[in-house]
C-alpha cells in the first residue's frame, strides 16, 4: 500500500514543478527573440522555431503536472484532516 504524501512534500514538489515553469518560460521568451533576430537579419529560423515548438511542448508538460498535483494537494489526507 502506498504511503500518503505529505503536506510538506507536497508543497516541496509544487515548489519545484513552479521553478520549473518559470525556467521554460524565460527560455521561451528568449527563444522568441532569437527567432525575432535571426528572421530580422534575413537568416533561416527553422531550427529555433523547431526548439521553440519543443520548449513549449515541455512548458505544457509542466503545466499539466502542476494541474496533477494540485488535483492530488485536494484529496491529500493531511489536507483534510485539517480541515
């Protein structure tokens, strides 16, 4: 039988899924300007824009884990103990 997660790894592994959009987000954002830059100077941008696609690819991943542990923070038995 699987132990229950803890409130504080809960929080824990929230923290880190967060940091862990962030971080893409910035690389996306930076992404975007090489794309910009690379299109403005008349040069090829398949490559960034095929990075791009998979950097974004990665930011939904993220997402959908931190929809996941929300979803499981709701229905954590340390969570409704004390409710």
């Amino acid at each position: 039988m699987e132990r229950p997660i803890e409130h504080a790894d809960l929080h824990r592994r929230l923290a880190e899924i967060e940091a862990k959009i962030s971080g893409v987000q910035q690389q996306i954002a930076e992404q975007r300007d090489v794309i910009v830059k690379l299109e403005s100077a008349g040069q090829a941008a398949e490559h960034a824009k095929y990075l791009l696609a998979g950097l974004e690819l990665l930011h939904a991943v993220h997402r959908d884990n931190r929809t996941a542990m929300l979803a499981e923070f709701a229905v954590s038995p340390s969570t409704t103990e004390k409710s």
